[in-house]
C-alpha cells in the first residue's frame, strides 16, 4: 500500500492501492505532483497529481527495483537485483538497460543518488560503491575501501565528500568523491552492540548527517541514531544520556 499525508489532518490515508501484493522499497517525487515508487517484480509506477493516483511504467526486467532517484523530470535511475542498473530521460516513458548492467557489478545494488547533473553514486552488496562524473553515462567502482559489508546508503555533502550507511560497522566517509573510502569514528554511547548495521543516512547541511539502523546485543535489538558534525568522518549519539530501548 502506498500511504500519502492528508494536508489537513495530521494522520496518513490510502490515497491509492497499486498493488496489494507487492513489496514496495523505494519512492521519489521529483516535484510536488510528479513521482515515482519501485518495488517487486521490475515495477516502476508513476504518479502527476501527487499522488492520487499511479500508471505502471514499462521497464525492461522483472528484478527487484530497490531504489530509484531522478535528477530532474526527465532522467531517473533505478537499481537492484543483482546487478539492476536501468535509466530513463523520457520521464519514466521509456525504460533503458545500461550498457554495464551485469557488468561492472553483480551484487544486488541497494541505493542510488545524485548531487547534481554529473556527479552520481550507487551503493549495494559485499561493499560495492560505483560513482560516475559523466552524468551515467560511465561507471567507475571505488577503488578501495574499508569494509566489504553491505552499502545500504550513500550521502553527499558536496563532489568530493561523502559517506555511508554500512552494515556490520561500516560507517564510512570519503573525501575524493567516492574513489577511496575510510572507516569513520563511532561513538555509540553506553550501549554495548555486539554488531550494529546502519541502514539509512541523511545530508542535512554541509557538513552534518544524521544515520539511523540497529544494533544486535544480547537479548534486545535497540535503535541506532547517530549524528556527524566532520562530513561523516566522526559520528556519536546525540545524546547519551538517552536510554535505547529494543524496538
């Protein structure tokens, strides 16, 4: 089920039922009416009222799509299944497999995102990072880095620097746009995680991000939130006082 905010009340509605049965991963509005779920099954649909209502797109695989980003109305990316890697400058009309799909990585690819026209990165499985500077057009894999654990998602604060949401303490941070990545500094306060796998990172400024996933330890599975103030280099709790509970 897609779920949309009503504006007037401080409550979420089903606006529109695509599918009840598949698994939705990722959604992206490109403006306030345009915008975009993935999921299951290489499906992409398409919303222009803001989502009111959704029009399956072709696309050209029947993998999962677990992210998808557009840059503007026009081009979009969509990534996934071992090795999805699908483009479109048509507004979602026309689907294209990308010439290194299968190719430059195997792995499934989790996350997508770009900062601007150029400069784009994608994050997935067993510590693949691939950037590009042409705008998609070619695709690079990093050249090193710290842990070989899942990226689940990358963030940028400008061309150069960078960081990501990593399982198994991964947690790293890049400052030559993607091409080297190093193990960022983790603070996670009192509580003594046997592992912690970070699933989510957000941009919020130049130079700060906030992560979120979970951390394993015996018995409960408590929450992860951790702040960087140093472009992902250090990251701690932003408050450590603060009990996590298992959730």
């Amino acid at each position: 089920l897609l779920l949309i905010a009503a504006p007037a009340a401080a409550q979420w509605t089903t606006e529109y039922d695509i599918e009840n049965d598949v698994s939705w991963y990722a959604a992206h509005m490109v403006t306030s009416t345009v915008g975009y779920v993935s999921g299951a099954s290489g499906l992409i649909y398409k919303t222009t009222d803001g989502g009111y209502t959704w029009v399956e797109q072709t696309t050209p695989t029947t993998e999962e799509y677990f992210d998808i980003f557009f840059l503007d109305v026009n081009t979009g990316w969509a990534v996934g299944d071992n090795g999805t890697l699908c483009y479109t400058t048509d507004g979602g009309a026309n689907w294209n497999t990308h010439p290194q799909q299968g190719v430059i990585a195997t792995a499934d690819l989790n996350d997508v995102f770009f900062l601007d026209s150029m400069h784009g990165w994608i994050g997935g499985d067993a510590g693949v990072i691939l950037l590009t500077t042409d705008g998609g057009t070619t695709w690079v894999a990093a050249t090193s880095q710290t842990s070989t654990d899942d990226v689940n998602e990358i963030g940028f604060f400008d061309a150069l620097r960078g960081c990501t949401a990593s399982d198994s303490d991964g947690l790293m941070y890049t400052t030559d746009g993607g091409v080297n990545w190093l193990a960022a500094t983790v603070s996670f306060g009192p509580y003594p995680y046997t592992r912690s796998d970070v699933e989510a990172v957000w941009v919020i400024d130049d130079s700060t991000a906030v992560a979120t996933g979970w951390g394993s330890s015996i018995g409960p599975q408590p929450t992860i939130l951790v702040v960087s103030t140093d472009y992902g280099q250090s990251w701690d709790v932003p408050d450590p006082t603060y009990a996590y509970g298992a959730y």
